[in-house]
C-alpha cells in the first residue's frame, strides 16, 4: 500500500496494491500497522458506514466536535465520486483549506481524513456505494456542517448546481466563518 501525505497535514491517500488474476482480485483495504508506522498517526476504527446515491447527490460537508470527533477512511465500493476534506483546525496553517480527491471502485484510492476535518462527497457516476471507518462513534449532539458553497472555500465539485441534489438539512447549513464559532 502506498501512502501519500496531501497539501493539509494529517490528511492522507491510501492507494493500496491490488492483486489481480482470472478470478478477480485481492486487495488489503487497511492496516493499522501500515498506517502508524507510515504516518505517525494512531487509530483505531470503531464503526463503519456505507451509503448508496445517485449521480448528483451531494452529501456535506459535516463534521462532528468536541470529544465526539471522528477521524474517517473513506472509499467508493461502487461508482464515483469526487470527495472534499476541509481543513476546520482553527489553529492550523491550511484552515479554511481542502483537498478534493476522486475516488471509484476503478481506482480503489481511499482518503484519510483526520479530526477536525468537515467531509463530504459528490456522486460523478449513475450510482455509487459509499463506505467509510470512523474512529469515534457517531453523536447527533455533536454534530455540525458547513454548507457545500461557501464562497471562502470556492470549492469545485465539478457538476453545476442545477445537477445537484442535496437534502434539505444540508441546503441550509452555515458558512465556515459561522461553524468556527463552535469549536
């Protein structure tokens, strides 16, 4: 497995090596071994999600705070998608930045995303299955989001607005400058 550090510290691509053969392949997903030797970073995965969406869906950018927070290894099983991890560490020289990464079931790269992170993702293809390890179990108290437009982050997601289709929760989130007030 390959472990490439990105422009904001802590935030990781994990492009493991796949074995393939006339039966398909195989391929370690993760190693908390690997990991905390290449990185430095200990974590130790609780709980693990998946979602399944069509093109368009954009989910995001959410986070969780406090002693709630959770650091996430994302990947795609099914599809494609274009994912974000914004840099929300008050204290840190990239916040306020992020990394947009693409990510498919094809290329089977996956993204580390540490605590004090905000994530979300786009679905580029007709459909994907999103999964993703948390190092903290889920709170609602603790939860928080920034809204997927904010101007101060201008980030591309690649579709124009009118492809998008976001839940009603996630239409009204805060800007950046507003969710930094929690924390």
């Amino acid at each position: 497995m390959t472990i490439t550090p990105t422009r904001l510290s802590g935030c990781y691509i994990l492009d493991p090596k796949v074995i393939q053969d006339a039966r398909g392949y195989f391929m370690e997903s993760f190693n908390e071994k690997t990991f905390r030797e290449a990185t430095g970073e200990a974590v130790h995965f609780v709980q693990d999600n998946q979602s399944f969406s069509s093109r368009g869906v954009l989910r995001g950018l959410h986070y969780q705070t406090g002693e709630h927070a959770q650091a996430k290894l994302v990947r795609v099983l099914q599809g494609e998608v274009l994912d974000i991890a914004v840099d929300i560490r008050p204290e840190s020289e990239t916040y306020g930045q992020y990394v947009a990464e693409l990510l498919s079931a094809e290329n089977q790269k996956q993204l580390f995303i540490p605590r004090g992170f905000a994530h979300g993702f786009l679905v580029l293809s007709e459909t994907a299955t999103f999964f993703y390890k948390c190092d903290n179990f889920y709170n609602k108290e603790s939860e928080g989001g920034i809204i997927y437009n904010d101007p101060s982050l201008a980030i591309d997601w690649k579709l124009e607005a009118s492809e998008l289709l976001i839940s009603e929760k996630d239409q009204f989130l805060p800007a950046l400058e507003k969710a930094r007030k929690i924390w």
